[in-house]
C-alpha cells in the first residue's frame, strides 16, 4: 500500500513540474492578437522598409542568433565616431549591414557638424519577448509589431548628447539637420516620438 501511494505522489510531483516547465516555455506574447494591432498611416512606411531586408520577425533570442550566425545581422560597437551606445535593457547591439553603415554615417556626419560631439543611440533590435519586458515597465512600448523586431531600426536620444542627460536645443537642432539630409536623399524614415524623448529611424533599402 506504501509502494502504491508512493508512486500516485511521485507521478503527481512530475506532472507538476511537467506543468511548470511547460509554463516557462510558453512565450510572454499572443502573436494572432499582436498582428492584429492596426498599424498607424505614419508607421506604416517604417513596417515596410524594415521588412524589405529579408529577416523575419524576431520573436525571440535563439531567432536573433540565427541572423548573426547566418551573417545577416551584425554586431553593433558601443562607441563610434559621434555617437555612443546607451546601457540596453530591452535591445540587442546588432542590426543589418545597411543599418550599421548608416548609423556610422550618421555618426561621422554629426561629428563633423558639431565639431566632435556625440549623440546616444537609446535602442536597436528588439524582439518580440524583448518588448514584453520592455511594456512591463514602460506602458508606451508598442503593443503590435515594431520595425524594430527587423533589425533595422534604431532610436537616438535628442536629450542625451556627449553622455550628459540634458535638453541641448543646439545638439537636437544639430541632430535633425543631419536626419533630413538623409531623409532628403530617400535612404531614412525617422519619427520624432516625445513621450520617449528621441528620433526613431528606419533605414529604407535604396
């Protein structure tokens, strides 16, 4: 009677932690319902050129190292020429080759208009686990599809500049004239968001 109520709470235990693990593995987002989410006439076009770049939606990490194995994606260095990268909570330093060249770009172009200062880029390439980390804290964070989840858009702060958090009217005037050249030459499409207090640019595939 003992070997059989042994074996009765034994199976119980393991369909417990069947259950558990189960649990653990089932993703923090319902993708039906995040596709459903109307996209905005203004965000339309930043949907469209991130997808043009043939990665697929990132949903999670193990997809991400699929693009940086495949070489799709690369590594993003914390400090450029006129520009640094921020401490990332809920992105990832990798995007495609056109969006690093253009962030390098940018960064150079900054530089020599301000005569060596730096702008900060605030995020890159999240996924889409990534953004429900990021909407736990921050109920601003897109609730559907983002091009960030392509790997090829970035923010840059218009109130950090030099590593210094403070409004610099001078360094944003700066920052959007170096935007409009690009956008100008039909290579960007950028989104000044202020309730995130930065410039939100999607690279087109010219």
């Amino acid at each position: 009677m003992k070997k059989v109520l042994f074996a009765v709470l034994l199976s119980g235990f393991g369909s417990l932690s069947d259950a558990q693990v189960s649990k653990k593995k089932l993703p923090c987002y319902d993708l039906k319902q995040i596709m459903k989410v109307e996209v905005t006439p203004l965000y339309k076009p930043h949907l469209d050129a991130a997808r043009s770049f043939g990665v697929k939606l990132l949903e999670d990490a193990s997809m991400v190292q699929k693009y940086i194995a495949n070489g799709k994606l690369k590594k993003i260095k914390k400090t450029g020429k006129g520009y640094r990268i921020q401490k990332l909570d809920y992105s990832r330093p990798y995007m495609v080759s056109k969006a690093k060249s253009m962030l390098e770009k940018m960064g150079a172009r900054f530089s020599k208009e301000t005569g060596g200062h730096t702008f900060t880029v605030s995020s890159l390439t999240r996924t889409l686990e990534d953004q429900c980390r990021l909407r736990r804290v921050n109920a601003n964070a897109a609730i559907g599809i983002s091009s960030h989840n392509y790997g090829n858009s970035f923010d840059i702060s218009y109130i950090r500049f030099n590593d210094v958090l403070k409004y610099n009217p001078k360094m944003e005037i700066a920052l959007e004239k170096v935007l409009q050249y690009y956008l100008k030459k039909g290579m960007i499409l950028y989104i000044k968001e202020k309730q995130q207090s930065c410039y939100h640019i999607t690279i087109r595939n010219y």
